[in-house]
C-alpha cells in the first residue's frame, strides 16, 4: 500500500483507544474502515458510532474478510496471539500491519514526530500539547489513547508536513511484534514523564522497561525531554548525550525547567516557572494536583525547544488557561445526591496518589470517596495490593471493584479486594473500606452514603462493566451543567 486511500482496512480489536484513533486518521486520509471487536464501551464506542465508523463482533471476523474483502487487517495488540482469531489472520493471506507499524509508514513520512512517553500522564500531556498547538494555529495532527475536550476526537490528520503528536505506549505492538509501540514512531523529541514499573503481565523488571525506555532515547533524533522528579528517570539522563537533554521538574531546582512559584486563585492555580536562559514564564490552570503541573512543564518545555514558546508565549498561556482537558482524566461527570462525581484514568499507585492528593488539595472541606476499578492485567496480580491499602486508606470511603483479569494468574499472585478493604478498615477501626464486585450494589451503595459533604473520584481504565452509564440512570444522579 503506498497509501491508505481508497483501501479498504479491517481494524481488528478496534476499540482500543490507539486502535480506534488510528481508525479515525485513515478513514481522514480516505481509506474505507471497518473494525470488530470482543466488546464496546464508552467514551471509545461513543466516538466510533459518532465518527460512523461500522463496527461488529468477533465472531463476523472470517465473515467480513470473505464478503467485504479487506486490502489489509490492522492488528491491536488486545487480540490473544493463541486465540483462533489470531490464527485466522495470519492464514487468510492478507497484509497484517500493528497499529504501530501502519503508523511509521504510512502517516508519519513528511511530519514532525513529537512522541510522549511515560508510565504516568502521557494521555493527558499529548492532549495538553495538541491542544495548544491547535489553539494557537499550527493545525497538528495527533493520535491520542483518549479523548480530547477540545476536539471530541482522539485523533486528526493532517496532510502534508507539521507536527504530529504522538502518544507513545510502552506495551508491547501485537502478538507478532512484542517491542513497545513507541519504537515504530520516529521521534524529533521525545518527552519521557516518568518511568516506573508497571505491565506486569509482560515485563519482569522495572531494569527491563528501562531499557525499553534507552532505546527510544537512541532513536530521537533532535531532543528528550525528561521528568526528574522521578529516580529511574535521573538515570535514563545520564544516558543521553547532554546537548540532546533538557529536563522539568517540580521537587528540583536541579532541572531547566522549574516551578518557581504556584498559588492559588479562585479557580485557578498560578504558577511561574523558570526557563533554561533566565527567563521566567507564567501562567494559570483550572487543572488539578502536581501531576497537572508535571504535565503542563513537559509541554512548555517541548515549545520552548520548538522556539514557539518564545514567539507565541501569550497565546499560549491563554490555550493553557482555557484548556479543556480529556475525558476520563479528573473529569466532572455529574452529581449524586448532590455529591460530585469525577472520572480518572489512576490505575497505579503513583497515579492514584498524584489524582487522590489533588483531589485531598483542591476540597479541603469535603469527604472524600474513592471508586477503584481494578480492571488492568497489572492490578488482576498482587504487585501492587500494600501500596493501595496505604494509599486508599487516607480517603473517607473506598469501594473497589472485581478484578476481571484475576484469574488469569495463579492463586499467589492474584489481587485479593477484600484483603484490601479488610486491613483499611482494621487500620481506622471504622468500617470505611468494601470491596463491591456488584456494580449495581456499588451503586446503591453509594447513593446511601453521599449527600453534598461528598466529592466521588472513579477511577478506572475500562467499561467497568457498565457503571458510568447505570451510575447516570439512577435516582439522584444529576448531569453538572457547569465544567
């Protein structure tokens, strides 16, 4: 395929948010696209039906390959590499390409790779960059593992040259291409927010996904940029040759970009930072918690090595006060009895404790209730269960959901809920804590707790079996006008 337009491309597993992204930039660039997945949920399956892109089941896979007769399948690295799914596409004879791959070939030849990176707040920091890049007129293309206020959609193309925006996943492509997805993307620079263990299903060590983390340093081509605030990330910058390096930090004076000052106003946060040649630079967010801050450092710090930040500094700092942000991060969904409901994507613990401190910051004077879905391969397994006893037990009340991906585990490596409930409420000596597999239970739960002492933060990465849009049926929930 020298281009995407005008063929027809299959989206195996489409409902991935890189998948249904990468969906959306070539039915953009003309391409005819159908996708099928094992299941849909929002915000992604409300996207596609939105975009009126044609989805269906697994089980029309062999179907549509014989009726539709796809050009080429595009693989998301959700399809099982020992399922009969698998073994179907790589016998019918077809082009397989991994989202990825499709990606380097065909998208980002003429474009200006900018690829975020990182265990924590790269979503959200690709959204904040294509957000201001939009803003003040640069007209970026970008693909995004969520969805971004601004624009409704996770991604845009472009054609031509410019900026594409990139988030850049550190799992592994497909189940025939085991590398992470962001060795394919090419980077001019490269922001790396932090790196700590994580995906235990695929990687042994946090040394392993270090090394990961080397190579994509080796391939950027003009600038990393690096979070310090983090240990191992200090050691990836030892690693990179020093006039390819430019680092941001909150907790260091040490970095070139630092927070010099932050203060609250009302709504909005401001705060002043310091730039590598002495100069100063302001703004305000409405944003919430240190992670907001981490991640709008890592933004002025790419467009001041663009030289934009030096040509359009008022302009940005206005996208920046008015930005929108991303649905499913630290976003008002509504109210409950007159308790209000957040959604966050926290499913880790430096997350969770970056989102639950802001939230603890932001309401001083209010009850705190932590919703905590536990739906990733890393949190079906116990890696994690000491860090989220610690850090749930610090709010008011905490459910936490059946971990779906459990039993994929032996018994001595599976997360166990209910232990962790069990040692939050022996360590209050209050009963605070429930592990609630039910969603519907959880529900009624909290509609006998909250009144409008409360603030709700969900967090959760997945449908979570269907408790957004049951949570938005049930008596006493209310949609918040104002956001």
């Amino acid at each position: 395929m020298e281009t995407v337009r005008g063929r027809r491309l299959l989206f195996v597993r489409i409902c991935g948010t890189g998948m249904s992204s990468l969906a959306i930039s070539c039915r953009d660039m003309g391409a005819e696209v159908r996708g099928v997945d094992a299941a849909f949920y929002p915000p992604i399956s409300d996207t596609l039906e939105r975009e009126k892109i044609q989805t269906d089941t697994m089980d029309k896979l062999q179907e549509i390959v014989s009726e539709w007769k796809p050009e080429a399948l595009i693989i998301g690295n959700a399809l099982h590499g020992k399922s009969d799914e698998a073994a179907f596409v790589q016998s019918c004879g077809l082009p397989l390409f991994s989202m990825p791959s499709l990606i380097e070939e065909y998208l980002l030849p003429q474009k200006k790779s900018l690829v975020i990176a990182g265990t924590h707040g790269k979503t959200t920091t690709s959204t904040m960059l294509a957000e201001v890049l939009d803003v003040i007129g640069m007209n970026p293309s970008y693909i995004i593992g969520g969805v971004p206020l601004f624009s409704g959609v996770q991604s845009s193309y472009h054609s031509g040259s410019g900026y594409m925006v990139l988030e850049g996943d550190e799992y592994d492509t497909a189940f025939f291409d085991k590398e992470p997805k962001f060795l394919h993307y090419r980077p001019d620079v490269a922001i790396v927010t932090s790196i700590e263990f994580d995906h235990a299903d695929i990687y042994d060590s946090l040394e392993q996904i270090f090394s990961k983390f080397v190579a994509l340093t080796k391939i950027t081509t003009k600038k990393v940029i690096v979070n310090i605030d983090f240990e191992t990330n200090k050691k990836l910058v030892e690693l990179i040759p020093p006039d390819k390096v430019l680092t941001y930090a909150v907790s260091s004076n040490a970095a070139d970009f630092t927070v010099l000052n932050q203060e609250s106003s009302g709504r909005y946060l401001s705060v002043t930072i310091g730039l590598p040649d002495g100069e100063k630079y302001a703004f305000e967010t409405t944003l919430i918690g240190e992670q907001n801050v981490m991640n709008l450092l890592a933004v002025i710090a790419l467009l001041w090595s663009e030289n934009i930040l030096q040509t359009h500094g008022k302009e940005i700092a206005t996208a920046i006060r008015q930005m929108k942000g991303i649905k499913r991060r630290q976003e008002l969904i509504g109210s409950l009895n007159g308790a209000l409901i957040y959604s966050d994507f926290a499913h880790h613990p430096t997350a969770m404790r970056y989102t639950l401190e802001g939230f603890f910051d932001r309401f001083p004077d209010k009850k705190i209730c932590a919703v905590f879905d536990p739906a990733t391969n890393t949190n079906g397994q116990n890696v994690f269960e000491e860090e989220y006893k610690t850090l749930l037990a610090k709010c008011d009340a905490v459910m936490v959901g059946f971990p779906p991906k459990r039993e994929r585990f032996a018994p001595e490596k599976q997360f166990h809920p209910e232990q962790v409930c069990d040692a939050i409420n022996r360590a209050s000596g209050v009963e605070k804590a429930w592990y609630l597999p039910d969603v519907d239970v959880m529900i009624d739960k909290l509609q006998t707790l909250l009144c409008d002492e409360w603030i709700v933060v969900v967090m959760s990465n997945s449908g979570f079996f269907g408790f957004f849009g049951k949570i938005e049926n049930s008596d006493g929930y209310s949609i918040v006008q104002n956001k």
